[in-house]
C-alpha cells in the first residue's frame, strides 16, 4: 500500500521534561509504542532512539548546510526499511532557537526522481525528506514537512483519529508564519532527473506556523514526539528510511 493511505497513518512525536541539560531539548521517537501492552510499552520507551537537540541563535539557511551553527549538532542516521533496494545514507541534524526549529537533510543519491513543480503537491510519490512532530499527546493532531530535492514543501497540520486523517494547509502561510527552506545538490545540477551524487535539504520552521499546537515554543527539557523520513525512486524502485521504526507507513503508531 501507500505509504500515506488513508488506512495506515497513524504516527508519533514528542519532547521531554526530565533530567536534561540546560538549554537543551531532547527528541524521542516511539514507533509502534502505543500498539503494546503497558509492560511492553515501558520497555519500549527505553529502547527508543532519542537526541538531545542543543540551541542555537537564528541563522540563515543555505540549503548545504554551511552555517558554523550546525558544527554543534552531530548527525543522526536514519535506518533502510525492509524492502529497500537502494544503499544510500540518509541522515539528519536538527538545532532549536528562540523562534523556530532548524532540519538539515543529507542523503546520497544517483538521480534526482522529482518532477512536481508546485508547493502542497503529493510529494512522498517521489523524491523527498519527511519529519514530523507531535508536540502534546493529549491532543492527536501533530505537524508534517516534506521537501523534495527541487525545493518543493507540504507542510501541513494533522488530525489524526484512529487512523481516520486528512491535511489541513496553513491559512496565512506568509511573513513570520513562514518556512524558510533551501535545498541543495552534490555532483550534478539540482534540476529535474539529474545524476547526481547526493542532495540536501535545510528548513527552519517557526513557531509562529506551530502556534496551534500545544507545547510550543519548546523551553529547556521539553519533549516532542518525533519522526524523519526519507523516500527515494531511483530505476522505478522505492526505499524508505525511518529514525524510529514505524509499521507499514510513516504514520504509524
């Protein structure tokens, strides 16, 4: 099936309150954690990747990453899913500021599968980097970006009720409410069909756009449930990339 059929998305984000550093705000990933019993689901939550997302003063995006402000946050690799036939790296950094939250995408790659050529498009049908995130559980609504190699963006408001979801676009999607997003290509043009070796993406996304979500802006020792993605189509071929392992789409729970 799709990896965003309508009777697969469920999916997960938080941020957390205990025993961090300062300034610091950590990620936890949970994949199929609700899907266990309560035992399990304990055990679960350990196992789970996380990150510890260090601060940053608001900078510019370039699209390859090249601010001094990246040198502080190390990369986190993202996994192959099961099926996957294309050996590429995918991996991801991601800084907090005052005013929003910066993701660099990085990912090898030998052809750029991207031809749709206009914002809020089915995107995930070719080419392009996902994250998510669930800022407060209580409330089964959380936040999705996808940009794909040509710099083309869905970012969208999810409500999600048992697996029962439909997108709803930022109204007002301008100024400060606004993504600021770059992209950039390694070994080729970054056009339409280019051999290249690999491509990157990097986004800010303000708090001003997540306002509607609880725990937003995040304050030291916050905790978001999250997810990163990544979807490639070279030789008429898909693979999908995950942090936390998902089910049979990317809005798993």
């Amino acid at each position: 099936p799709s990896l965003h059929h309508p009777l697969h998305l469920r999916f997960i984000i938080m941020f957390d309150v205990t025993q961090l550093r300062k300034w610091s705000v950590r990620l936890l990933g949970f994949g199929l954690l609700t899907l266990l019993t309560p035992s399990a689901a304990s055990w679960a939550a350990d196992a789970m990747p996380r990150i510890q997302v260090q601060p940053c003063k608001d900078f510019q995006v370039t699209g390859d990453g090249s601010s001094p402000a990246w040198e502080s946050a190390e990369w986190v690799a993202l996994t192959r899913r099961p099926q996957g036939v294309h050996d590429y790296v995918a991996r991801f950094k991601m800084l907090y500021s005052t005013t929003g939250v910066y993701v660099l995408f990085d990912g090898t790659d030998q052809r750029l599968t991207a031809t749709l050529d206009e914002d809020f498009l089915d995107l995930w049908n070719e080419d392009v980097f996902e994250c998510f995130f669930w800022t407060d559980e209580s409330h089964a609504v959380y936040f999705e970006y996808e940009i794909s190699p040509l710099g083309y963006e869905l970012p969208i408001l999810v409500p999600n009720f048992n697996g029962r979801f439909l997108g709803w676009r930022p109204w007002h999607y301008d100024g400060e409410r606004r993504v600021q997003k770059q992209v950039s290509a390694s070994g080729g043009k970054n056009e339409s069909g280019a051999t290249v070796t690999g491509w990157r993406a990097e986004v800010f996304i303000p708090y001003e756009l997540l306002k509607p979500l609880q725990n937003v802006p995040p304050k030291a020792g916050t905790e978001w449930r999250a997810n990163f993605y990544r979807v490639d189509y070279d030789g008429n071929h898909s693979t999908a990339w995950d942090w936390a392992r998902v089910g049979p789409s990317f809005h798993e729970i």
